[in-house]
C-alpha cells in the first residue's frame, strides 16, 4: 500500500485516540449510529472515521452509560429510548444520551416527556434558547413582571444572558427570576450567581424547583472572536416584544472593542463586540448568536433601526472561569 495512503488511514485514527475515543467510549450504539450513517458511502470504514474525527474536532465527548454514574435500569431505560435516534447519525445519537443521562443524575428519567426530534434548524437552536421573566411576589399568589429578556444554555446547570436584563432583580428583594424552554411549557427559577456587567454578561443557575423541570440542551460550542470574520452567516434568536422564539438571519458587518464604537453602552473598552445584520429588539437582549453550524458566537445585546449589536461569546468563557 502506497505509504502517503497509509498515513490518510492511520493518522485520523492516531487523532481519535489520542482525544480520548478509546474502545470503552465508543460503545456499540455509538458503532450503530455511525455504520447507519456511512451505509451509502462507497468507503464506510474510511466515512467511519471521518465522521469520529469531526464529531470530536467539534468539541463533542461521546458519553459514557456504564461508569457507575446511573444503575444497570436506567442504562437499560436510556438505551431503549434513544434506539430511535441512531438513525439520524453519531451526534444525534449521543446528545440523546446526554438529555437521557442528566435526567437520570437530577432524579427525573422515568418523568420527563422529552420533546419530539426537532424538524428545522431554527427548532434545533431553539432547544439551546431560555425565555426570561423576572417578576415581583406580592404574595404566595401574585406576581407582577418587572422585566425580561432571553438567554442561552450553556451547560446542564447554566444560562447565559445579558445583566442589564437581570439587574432588575438586585434592585428588588422580592424579585424572582422565571426561566422557560422557547415554546415549551418546561420552566423553572434560576439564581444570579456570576456577573461581569462591565461585559452586559451574566450567569444563572437553575433552582431545580419547579416539577415541568426546564430541558437544558446546552450549546455544543463557543466560537473565539478572533475566528469571526465580516460577512459570516449568524442567526438571532430570542423574544423580542413578547415574540418567543423569533428567529432573523443576516451577517457580521463589523468586529471591534466598545472603545473603537459608538454604541451609547457602558461597557468597559477591551468588551468585544459584534455588529450585525440580524434584526433584534427589545425582549432579544441575552439571546444567542449562532454561527452557520449553530455554534454560539455572542449575545445580542442591543438593537435600533440602523445597527444590531451582540458581545462575544468570549466573555462568557472568561466569566465562567473566574
């Protein structure tokens, strides 16, 4: 075999194991999916592979049922209801395995009713996206909103969104903070538990309170500012004047720190920020901007009739590793 052909083969497998894809991790599911994913390919063993190779370039961890995290039931269980997605290829397979498997580490698998395989990309995203309410309790029966916004998951605990949207909270003792799946009737409360207002960042933490529990799909990805260019496809998404779940695409017209534009915000100057086309209005502030793979590259933040304006997503990372 012609040795420059041999190296193709064996350096993407060198790759994967070298990033973790150990026999035990691929376990025969995550095979199935991928054989079930490759059976039109004219080289399944080299689709195979590719396939692994980007499923891990893109940030992705297959997951693991049989590390003593759940019992041998709930495996059984987690199996039985995520046959059904092995058609729909390896990530599909395994992010069915990450839903099913938190479930059953908060104590809710045999409750949850977990929604339908989305049928668009914009539904897809929306898995990702958190609508906000934050109200004021009069009394054990009565509440008044005081405002709102959006925000984006980020983790199976974890929302993202901006703090002008949260700052109403801290100014009211009796404030509580209302969280629901964009057109979903999951919810819960969440608590402020970072902050980084000189970036409009900010961090909250689901209270697990509530027994129509949020589903937390979080983003598979935070793409770096500095691999944005001018004129790459993004997509809001959010509630802007009470629109939940509305979707707008455009693109990236402008990169650059708040010192270097005029947004009329009050952030610190080395805030990144990203000038966009996609249209946002009040009620999008904290909702994600997705790249054209649905990566999250930013926040929106602020909008008029002229210029849309998001933080890098940057930020977020640098909060949560405080």
């Amino acid at each position: 075999m012609n040795i420059c052909l041999r190296l193709t083969l064996i350096l993407p497998l060198f790759l994967l194991n070298s990033c973790g894809d150990s026999g035990s991790q691929l376990s025969k599911g995550h095979r199935d999916a991928i054989k079930i994913q490759c059976e039109d390919s004219s080289d399944p063993k080299a689709c195979g592979l590719e396939i692994r190779q980007n499923f891990l370039e893109n940030g992705n961890e297959f997951i693991i049922l049989d590390d003593g995290e759940i019992n041998n039931d709930q495996i059984r269980a987690i199996k039985m209801e995520c046959i059904r997605s092995k058609k729909f290829g390896l990530e599909s397979y395994n992010n069915c395995l990450s839903e099913y498997k938190t479930a059953a580490l908060d104590g809710k698998l045999f409750e949850k009713k977990f929604a339908a395989k989305p049928k668009s990309n914009v539904e897809k995203l929306e898995t990702h996206t958190v609508r906000l309410i934050i109200f004021e309790q009069k009394s054990e029966d009565e509440f008044d909103p005081l405002g709102g916004g959006s925000g984006v998951i980020i983790n199976n605990n974890l929302i993202a969104t901006n703090c002008h949207v949260t700052d109403v909270s801290k100014k009211n003792e009796n404030a509580v903070i209302f969280v629901k799946n964009v057109n979903k009737e999951n919810y819960d409360l969440a608590e402020l538990i970072k902050e980084a207002p000189e970036h409009d960042v900010c961090i909250l933490k689901k209270s697990n309170m509530s027994e129509f529990a949020l589903n937390m799909n979080a983003v598979k990805k935070f793409v770096k500012f500095k691999d944005l260019s001018r004129g790459d496809f993004v997509r809001s998404l959010g509630t802007p004047v009470g629109m939940e779940g509305h979707s707008a695409q455009g693109e990236i017209q402008y990169l650059g720190t708040a010192k270097e534009t005029a947004t009329g915000l009050n952030y610190a100057k080395d805030t990144k920020v990203i000038n966009h086309s996609a249209d946002i209005a009040p009620g999008s502030s904290g909702g994600p901007l997705f790249d054209k793979n649905g990566y999250l590259i930013g926040l929106n933040t602020f909008g008029d009739e002229k210029f849309n304006f998001a933080v890098s997503a940057d930020h977020i990372k640098e909060l949560l590793n405080k």
